[in-house]
C-alpha cells in the first residue's frame, strides 16, 4: 500500500470510519502513513505511552500481558482489517498491554491528535468506536472466564478449535492449519507454560487427535478436542 488511493480505500472500508462525510475522509487520507514492522518487535510494549492510531493492512499481531518476570501472556491474535490503539483517544496513561508483531506487518498510522480534530465535526465516530471496542472487550472477558473457570487442557482445546475456524484448511486427515505456532505460542496462548502444554500435545498425539505436517498442526479429530473442554469439577 503506497498510494493516497489504496489509503482512501482501507480507511473507508473500516468500521471505525464507515460512511464518513468525503470531506473528513480527504484530512484522515493527508493525516495518515504506512509503517512497516519487522516479525518479533513490538508496536508498544507493557508501559508504553502511546499517541496513535493503527489500522493493521497487512500482516499478524498479537496483544499481550507481561509479569515482571517477563513472561508473556497472549490474550489475542490481530490480522488484517483489525484497527486498534482507540485508548490514545480518552487517556494519557502508560499501556497495560503491549503489542507485538508475529509477521511482517503493514500498518496504517493516524495520529490521535489529528483523528480528534478531524471527528469533531463527525461525533458519530465515537458510537462506532464504542460499538467495536465493546466487542473487543468482551473477547477479553471470555478470556478471562476461561482462565478462571477452565483447566488448562480445555483452555488449549479451546485455542486449537478457534484456530480451525480462523486458519483451518479442510483436508483428507483433518484440518491443517495455514499458520505455524510453536507450542511456545500455544503456552502464551492459554496461559500456561510449555512444559504442561508439550505435555498435553504429546498426549493428544498418542490419541490420535492430533499430528504435524512439516511444522504446521493438523487436527485430525476435532470433536474429540472439543470434548476435552470441560470446567473445572
């Protein structure tokens, strides 16, 4: 993406900015750039201040939380299409969560400054954006509950089953996924460590629930790994 058009085109086909009057969408266009990150540096890190908007064109990112120990904890993965960074808007506060990027990545940037001058003659922004920070929100909440609620067996069931419907190829043993996760991702994911989730992927393939194909997970049986996610007695 180089050009005024194709920055024209991403910005109006998000819903942060849908149908918004061609006037302010002419000064979102000037406002914006593209940035390019490499895989495995960070947008923001945990504590982080931060003054930008981002709208994510290409690529694959993931939100996270860090202990002080610095292990990290991945809450979600972000690919094409997602926008995020609205909290500049409302606060001058240090991040809680960072992000970081887990493929070359394109990204759109908006300054939050130059988004609040442009929408104060469009006020109707701030109902989109509270509309999609709430669905945000409340994958986080299902995250949570999964913590507190699920074993971390049934948490990373969990997690497979959400990556077939995401990633999942149909194919004659299964579904194959189209993208590559370490077990180390896969610990961050369900908020485990590998060690227990080494252990739970060996189990499950001696069962027969799963297999690799050239590093990428195949599940053969993916109602079998549906019942493994049970709460806690």
């Amino acid at each position: 993406m180089n050009t005024k058009t194709d920055i024209r085109q991403f910005l109006s086909s998000a819903q942060w900015f849908e149908d918004i009057p061609e006037s302010l969408l002419d000064r979102l266009v000037n406002a914006a750039s593209i940035k390019h990150f490499e895989s495995g540096s960070h947008i923001w890190r945990v504590g982080d201040k931060t003054s930008t908007l981002y709208g994510l064109v290409h690529g694959r990112i993931r939100l996270y939380q860090a202990s002080e120990g610095g292990q990290e904890y991945a809450l979600t993965d972000w690919e094409d299409g997602a926008w995020f960074g609205e909290q500049t808007l409302a606060v001058d506060e240090p991040n809680m969560l960072g992000v970081k990027v887990l493929e070359p990545s394109e990204l759109l940037v908006l300054p939050s400054k130059s988004v609040q001058q442009i929408v104060q003659d469009w006020p109707v922004f701030y109902e989109k954006l509270f509309k999609c920070s709430w669905h945000n929100t409340r994958g986080l909440y299902e995250i949570i509950s999964s913590i507190v609620f699920y074993p971390l067996k049934a948490r990373v069931a969990g997690r497979v089953l959400e990556l077939i419907e995401e990633h999942g190829n149909r194919t004659d043993e299964g579904f194959l996924l189209n993208v590559r996760l370490s077990q180390n991702d896969f610990a961050s994911l369900s908020m485990g460590s590998r060690q227990r989730v080494n252990a739970i992927f060996r189990e499950w393939a001696r069962q027969g629930l799963i297999d690799y194909r050239d590093d990428y997970l195949l599940i053969k049986k993916p109602q079998a790994l549906a019942k493994e996610m049970t709460p806690f007695d």
